[in-house]
C-alpha cells in the first residue's frame, strides 16, 4: 500500500491502493489531451484540483481517479 499526501487548505493524506490498480482504467482523451487512472468507478465525494492542474477524485478517504491534462507537453518535457 501506497500513500499520497495532498495539500488542501490543511494537509490531507489520502491512500492509494496499489493493489487495486490491477483493475484501473486508463484512458486518453485525445480532444482535452488529458490522461485518466480510473481506480475505482463511481461518484467523488471530494475533487481536488492541485497546483499543477492535477485532478484527484476520492471517495471515502481513497483516491478513485487522478486526471492529469496536457500530457503531451509533460511527456516531451
């Protein structure tokens, strides 16, 4: 099991379980250029938008979704 610490207006610490990444999606979207790790499908109780634009969707303290848009520029960097 992994740990990612996430700032909110307080520090906030939430799980990732890489175990269940054996089933996580992920999926390109060619039109926003944005990459999806779909952990866990469902409704967020909680999206967080991160300095660098990441998004993380959690649900019931574990993140379900990390969305990271222009991928493209962060690979050819």
């Amino acid at each position: 099991m992994s740990g990612v610490k996430l700032m909110d207006e307080g520090n906030e610490e939430y799980v990732v379980d890489l175990k269940s990444l054996g089933n996580a999606k992920i999926i390109y979207n060619s039109v926003t250029d944005t990459l999806h790790i779909i952990i866990d499908e469902g409704e967020a109780d909680k999206a967080m938008l991160l300095e660098n634009n990441i998004i993380v969707r959690i649900r019931n303290g574990r993140v379900i979704e990390i969305g990271i848009p222009d991928i493209t520029k962060i690979i050819q960097e």
